[in-house]
C-alpha cells in the first residue's frame, strides 16, 4: 500500500473529513501539522507546486490535492486502486 501523508492544521473541519475518510476504510496515514510549523508549511507549499490551504493529501509521491478532491476519488471508486500501486 502507498504511502499517504496529509499535511492538515488542528482546527480545519476540511482535515476532519479527510481523515475520517481515511479512517472509515482503515487506511494508515501520517499527519503533518503545519498550523505553528512555518518549515513544514514552506515544504506543503513546494511538495503541492504553491499550494497553501490544507489539507494537502499525497499518496505515495503523487499530490491528490485537498479533501474534496480525496472525496473525489473515493466517490469515483478511484482511491483504492490508487493506493495499491
């Protein structure tokens, strides 16, 4: 299974949804807080080409973008097959 990482703030409703996703289907991800990390912030933004609202979401080395677009996948029956490449 690859690899997801998601960086997320504590207070975004967005990184909930996200991560209950992930969580209904018993997928592990690593969280990155970069509400108070200005370095992990710069390294979202360079990692997502400039993005800078959270969640961003990769999965392995790909970067999905944020929570709808992660909704987006699911709803199209895409992550899973995403995730076991």
């Amino acid at each position: 299974m690859q690899k997801i990482v998601i960086y997320l703030t504590t207070s975004c409703p967005f990184c909930y949804k996200a991560k209950n996703l992930l969580d209904n289907k018993g997928i592990p991800y690593e969280e990155i807080d970069v509400g108070k990390n200005l370095s992990k912030r710069t390294e979202m933004e360079k990692l997502s080409g400039g993005k800078h609202t959270v969640p961003q979401i990769f999965i392995g080395s790909q970067h999905i973008g944020g929570c709808d677009d992660l909704c987006d996948l699911e709803q199209q029956g895409k992550l899973d097959c995403l995730l076991s490449n």
